[in-house]
C-alpha cells in the first residue's frame, strides 16, 4: 500500500493515529500538501459521505472518521497556505439564535472544510446580526445555518431578512439544514439551498458558490 492508499484507509476506517502518521510520512516522503488533502483526505472523506447515504455508515462512523481527517488536516495546514492551494470559498457556520445543537454543525464544518472551503465557525446561539456583520466584512461567499429545533427554525428567517434589511442578500448565498428542516422550509424562507446531511451540504456549497 503506497502513502495516500495508507491515509484513505485511515481517514474511512476512523483511525485518527494512522491518518497522522500517514500524512507525517506523505510528507516527509515529499507529497504535496495539495495531493494529500485532494487524493488521499478529501477522497477518503467523499467515501465516508457515500457509506453514509447507502446507509452502511452512521453518524458515529461518520464523526471517528471525520475527527481522522481533522487530525490529518491539522498537519497539512501549514503547507496548504504555503503552497497557495485556492479554497473552494469562504463559509460562515453557525446554529441559529435560541439553539445549542452543534453536532451537525461540526459534521458539515469539519466536511466543508475537507472539501477545501474556508470555515469561519460562529458557534452556536448565533444571532441574525452575527452573521450580517460577516457578510459585512466582504470576506464571505456562503452562510450556513443549522437548528435541531422546531422553535429555533424561524431564526432562519430571521437571519434572512436581517441581510434583506441590511442590503446585502444578494452579496452572499445562505443554505440551511437540521433535523426538523425541510426542502420546503427552505423555499418558504428564501434561503438558496437545503441539504439533508454533511455531504449533501457539500455537494450544495460547492453548487451555490460556482454560481
Ligand atoms: C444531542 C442532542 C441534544 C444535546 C446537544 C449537544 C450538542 N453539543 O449538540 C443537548 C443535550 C444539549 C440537547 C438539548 C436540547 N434538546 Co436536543 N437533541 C439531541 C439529539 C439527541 C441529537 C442531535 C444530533 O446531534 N444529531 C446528530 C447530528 C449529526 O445530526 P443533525 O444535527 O441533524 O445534523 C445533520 C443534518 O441535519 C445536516 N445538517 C445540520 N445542519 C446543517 C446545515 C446545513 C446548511 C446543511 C445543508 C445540512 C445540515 O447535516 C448533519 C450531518 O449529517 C436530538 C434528537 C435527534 N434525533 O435529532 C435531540 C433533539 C433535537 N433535542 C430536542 C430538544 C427538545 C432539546 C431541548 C429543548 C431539551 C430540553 N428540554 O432542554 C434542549 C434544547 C437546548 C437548546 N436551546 O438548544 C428535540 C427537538 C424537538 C423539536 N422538534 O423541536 C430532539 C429532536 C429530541 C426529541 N426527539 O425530542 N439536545
């Protein structure tokens, strides 16, 4: 098994020590940053989200092996802004006002990022003028908005028409997701896209700022 074939596994098996070790010896072995995080992180992580959605992985495989990836990324980091790699776009992440579930959160954060895009991660209890002082700022292509709860949701609105009122709604894309949201919902409340789980939120990002 050659370097990146060593680090794949990890990252799908979960095994956050052989995904650091493996990028440690990638490296000194003299792979880029950039092949690493593409060929053997990102395409581990890619793999993990089809387990996922085929129904052979759940979410406990699905955090082990993206806690894997985080370790190995951690590592490349460095390299990564040494060597110019472009990130995908810059996402600002939070749950919304009134709701402290950041599981999912974490699990679409820690995806986007594997996936190349610049996380700036808000927390939770994210009030809607948190985030209009990030678009604010110049510096953000996408917001992502979860809540778990059915009495959070309408914070999503809220987050929205607090960008409409701030002029800035057609400076950024926003999609939502969480347990209780829905397609519909997410029409109902003029966000620009939904997903049901991590992957599908990148494959969503990825979607919303090519446009
Ligand atoms: C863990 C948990 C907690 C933990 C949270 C810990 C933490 N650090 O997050 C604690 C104990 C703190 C908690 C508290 C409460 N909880 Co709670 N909690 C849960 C539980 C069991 C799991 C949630 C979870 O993490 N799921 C796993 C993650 C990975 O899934 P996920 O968040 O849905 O995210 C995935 C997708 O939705 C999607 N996604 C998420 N965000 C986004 C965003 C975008 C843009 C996209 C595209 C996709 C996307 O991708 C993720 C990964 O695949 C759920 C039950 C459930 N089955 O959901 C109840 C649940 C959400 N909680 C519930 C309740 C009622 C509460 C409390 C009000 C309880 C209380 N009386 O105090 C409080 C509220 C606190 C608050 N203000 O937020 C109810 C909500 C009911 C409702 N319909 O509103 C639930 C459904 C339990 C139940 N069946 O009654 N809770």
């Amino acid at each position: 098994m050659n370097q990146i074939e060593t680090i794949y596994k990890a990252v799908v098996e979960g095994n956050a020590p052989e995904a650091k070790a493996g990028v440690e010896a990638a490296l000194q072995a003299g792979i880029s940053a950039g092949e690493i995080m593409q060929n053997g992180l990102i395409v581990a992580m890619t793999e993990v989200g089809r387990l996922f959605e085929a129904g052979e992985y759940y979410v406990p495989e699905m955090l082990i092996s993206a806690r894997a990836m985080q370790a190995g990324l951690a590592l490349l980091k460095p390299q990564l802004v040494q060597s110019g790699v472009k990130a995908a776009g810059r996402v600002a992440i939070g749950t919304v006002k009134g709701d402290l579930h950041d599981i999912g959160k974490n699990l679409v954060a820690i995806m986007l990022e594997g996936a190349g895009f610049e996380i700036i991660d808000l927390g939770t209890d994210v009030p809607p003028e948190r985030f209009v002082a990030e678009v604010q700022s110049g510096n953000v292509d996408l917001i992502s908005l979860s809540a778990l709860l059915t009495t959070t949701m309408p914070a999503m609105a809220t987050t929205i028409q607090a960008l409409q009122a701030a002029g800035l709604r057609d400076k950024v894309k926003v999609m939502v997701g969480g347990a209780p949201v829905t397609e519909a919902y997410a029409a109902q409340v003029g966000a620009d896209g939904y997903g049901p789980d991590a992957s599908a939120a990148v494959r969503l990002a990825r979607n919303l700022v090519s446009k």
